[in-house]
C-alpha cells in the first residue's frame, strides 16, 4: 500500500533553515508529480510546492525563492529545503502524491517559527 512518512520538522528561529524529508513505498516514485503541502491552525491545507517525475518544480507565491523542493527517485525520498523561514511558514507540513482520482497524504511534520 502507498505509505508516505514525513521528517524534518522542528523549532526554528526566524530567518532559520530546515529540510523535510518525505521516504514513499508502495508505487513506482518515479514517475508521479510529488508535493509539499502545510495546514496552519485554522486555516486550509494550502499547496508549497510540487515536482514533477521530470523534476519540473512548481512553487507557491509566499515561498517563491525561499524554498527548494527536489527528489531523489533512487532513494523514493522528495525534499524541502526551507530557508529564510518566517514565522508565517509555521505549520504542519504534509507529503501527496495523487494516483488516478486518490490523494495520498502523509502524517505530517510540525514546523514551527519562534523566537
């Protein structure tokens, strides 16, 4: 079955970095679009970023130049490479993959941004 199990999250200061790391089994990894997504407390779950299987990336406005999503289909694992945090970016951050017409989500990693 399709698992996906994030890692990565943590407490951060703003201006700080972090990476996630998303390790996914049960489908061929290399060739579907891979995304990023993050929830806030009261607020919908909202599109980061997505690569495609030809790693074409695709970025949300508010993290434009910040952040980095890439993957490595050797090791099943996308990434987010996130940058000059703000602590806006706090939230929970959740992996997809959409097979045919089902989303698959992962457990998600809390990111928070604090002094």
């Amino acid at each position: 079955q399709v698992q996906l199990v994030e890692s990565g999250g943590g407490l951060v200061q703003p201006g700080g970095s972090l990476r996630l790391s998303c390790a996914a089994s049960g489908f061929v990894f290399r060739i579907y679009t891979m995304g990023w997504y993050r929830q806030a407390p009261g607020k919908q779950r909202e599109l980061v970023a997505r690569i495609s299987s030809r790693d074409n990336p695709d970025y949300a406005d508010p993290v434009k130049g910040r952040f980095t999503i890439s993957r490595e289909n050797a090791a099943n694992t996308v990434y987010l490479h996130m940058n000059s945090l703000k602590p806006d970016d706090t939230a929970v951050y959740y992996c997809n993959v959409a097979i045919g017409f089902q989303d698959y989500w992962g457990q998600g990693t809390q990111v928070t941004v604090s002094s």
